[in-house]
C-alpha cells in the first residue's frame, strides 16, 4: 500500500466520520472557542485589576513623599486639599502702601470728606455694558488697582497705581501696566461722566517713601493737585499751587509770588 492509497483511505474515514457526527463536532467548536473568549477575558480582566493597584500604590507613595516633604505633616481634607494649617494669610497691603495710605494719602482724602479703597476690580469701576472692546475684556475682568478714592456718593474720583522697583524690571509687570494705561485712556476719551483720574506713582520698595525723591514727589504732587481745591493768596488774590520746600521737606500751598519788600507771599498749608 502506498502513500496515495494511504491518504485516499484516511480521507474517506474522515468524510464518512464527519457525515455521521458533524453537527456534534461543530458543537464541540463552538463551545472551545466560547471558552478560549471567556478565559481571554478574566485574563484580561485581572490584569487591568492589577494595572489599577499599581496605579493606585504609586499614587499613594507620591502622597506620602510629597507629605513628607512638607515642613509639617499635616492630614488632607476630603477634597484633597492640604489643611488649613498648611496656609497662612496674605496682608492686604504691602509696608511701603501702608506707609503710602496713612502718611500721604489717607489725611487729605479725608479732608475732602472722601472716602479711599484698596484693591478695587476694574469692573468695580465702571459698568461692563461701557466696555464694548474686546481687547480691554481681559483687563476688565481681572485687573484690580492699590487705591481708588471715592467722592462722598461713593462714585469713583480717581485711582491710584503705586508701582514699585519690579514693575520698572520685569517684562510681564510692564506690558500689564501699558494695558491699564490704554484702558483708562480709552475710557477718558470715551466717558460721558466727569474725568477719572489716574496716577502711577513710583517708589522704591527698599526705602522709606520721601519726598526728596524727584520721581515720587512729581506724580504725588500731580495727584494732590487733582483731589484738593486750590485756595487764592491773601496778598496777590491768584490761585495758589502746591510747592516743595526743600529745607522742611514738606508740601505748602504757595502763588510764587513776591511783594515790593522781595518777600514770598505767605503760604498756607495743604491740611
């Protein structure tokens, strides 16, 4: 018997098995591969369930080095949030703007009878309906300003941008204060209400604030100008304007004028 007959032989056994028993056999095919899938899939099952352990056991490790990094161990909230012990609270202003508020700015607002806020929102300012630009949306909404002073119906007079050493250094702080200079340009060309003031007065954040000081003295002087009424000289009946005495170191309202003696008119004081 050769090769040929062999394979022709097996071939009708297999034909004539399969005729008797196919629908058996295809069963059997089905279920093997039904179980192949199942297996598969606990298989796969098991080994996302264990991604996700490690994946969270990594979480947990970093928590824990990230605590122990901390100066203090502290428990996080149930939002995921360090405690409260872990924060500490901001001033509102900073000690030069303190000195700036009590020593230069808060006797004489208060003379006028008007009232002085820190921090104010430009969208405290002025109604948003008003600001059809697109490209002051931004500042609008987030800008604030240090100072803003209020009239006695508490509508805004004029604010007060105190700008220290970094905002004459750093690039991003300049570009935020050409912003607010254009904004409020815009909105003295365009306001139907009475002129809002706006002064930027710069110091140095590492100096007691003096009036010695050229660059700080001129934009102050500018300010008190703006917010206080001018009174006339007893001698010469002009209207005064505010000078510096370099002797005193102090402010005064003076007519620049002298009588036939070669004497300056009298003065009076800013308060």
């Amino acid at each position: 018997m050769n090769l040929k007959q062999i394979y022709d032989r097996l071939l009708s056994m297999a034909e004539s098995y399969f005729t008797e028993h196919g629908i058996a056999i295809i069963a059997i095919t089905v279920i093997m591969l039904t179980l192949i899938c199942i297996l598969l899939s606990v298989r796969q099952r098991r080994r996302k369930k264990k991604l996700l352990q490690w994946a969270e056991y990594n979480r947990a490790i970093q928590a824990a080095r990230i605590a122990e990094a901390l100066p203090k161990r502290r428990p996080y909230s149930w939002l995921g949030l360090p405690s409260k012990a872990l924060y500490r609270k901001k001033p509102l202003l900073t000690p030069c703007e303190i000195q700036f508020y009590k020593d230069f700015l808060l006797p004489y607002v208060t003379k006028m009878g008007y009232s002085i806020f820190a921090q104010i929102a430009f969208s405290a300012l002025y109604d948003k309906d008003y600001i059809y630009m697109k490209k002051y949306t931004y500042i609008f909404n987030t800008y604030y300003m240090d100072f803003v002073v209020y009239d006695k119906n508490f509508e805004p007079i004029f604010a007060i941008e105190f700008d220290s050493f970094q905002h004459r250094s750093k690039p991003e702080t300049i570009e935020r204060d050409v912003k607010k200079n254009f904004f409020f340009a815009s909105i003295a060309e365009n306001s139907k209400d009475r002129p809002f003031g706006f002064f930027r007065i710069p110091y140095d954040d590492k100096k007691d604030i003096d009036l010695r000081v050229d660059s700080f003295r001129r934009p102050y002087i500018e300010m008190l100008s703006f917010l206080l009424d001018a009174p006339y000289c007893d001698d010469c009946h002009e209207k005064m304007a505010i000078r510096y005495n370099s002797d005193t170191n102090q402010l005064f309202w003076g007519c620049g004028n002298k009588n036939d003696e070669g004497k300056w008119h009298k003065g009076k004081s800013l308060l």
